[in-house]
C-alpha cells in the first residue's frame, strides 16, 4: 500500500484517512438532516466502505494536521524544515 500524497509505501500496520463532513442543518425545521446532506453521508459511508478513502503514512498525515491547524503554505512549511535542520545541527 502506498501513500497518495507522497507516493512512498505505508510501513507498518497503520494508514491513515482524513474524514470530513458537512453538517447541513436547518435549526427552522427542528435541526432536520436535509436530503443533500443525507446523500453526502451515504456517499461518504460507501467510499469507505468500498476502500475509495485516499490513504496517507504518518508523516503526510502530520504534515495535513499541521496544515489544517496551522493554515501553513508550501513556503512556510519549506522554512520550518529548514529551520528544523539548521537547528538539528546547531
């Protein structure tokens, strides 16, 4: 099995998914699921279910984390292990 962003092959036992939903809600119809959402949820369900999730190895899976929580751009990311390293030979 192999990363789909990397490319590398996932060592080990563990891959990773990343799962997000939309949560449409109308709070002027007693917080009811509208069917567009329903429908987004069962696709979402049968992705997984038949293996469509995209599958990510540790470090991708960090990098995405870090992305999301952080909102850091290629460039950012280009200084960070940069300024990792340099401080790895320090």
């Amino acid at each position: 099995m192999h990363c789909d962003r990397c490319g590398e092959e996932i060592k080990g036992t563990t891959y990773y998914t990343i799962r997000i939903y939309g949560n449409d809600i109308n709070p002027k119809n007693d917080y009811s699921v509208t069917t567009a959402t329903a429908i987004q949820n069962s696709n979402t369900n049968l992705m997984a279910l038949f293996n469509a999730e995209k599958q990510y190895c540790e470090d991708c899976k960090e990098d995405i984390e870090y992305y999301i929580d952080n909102r850091e751009t290629e460039e950012d990311k280009e200084l960070r292990e940069l300024s990792d390293f340099e401080n790895l030979s320090d």
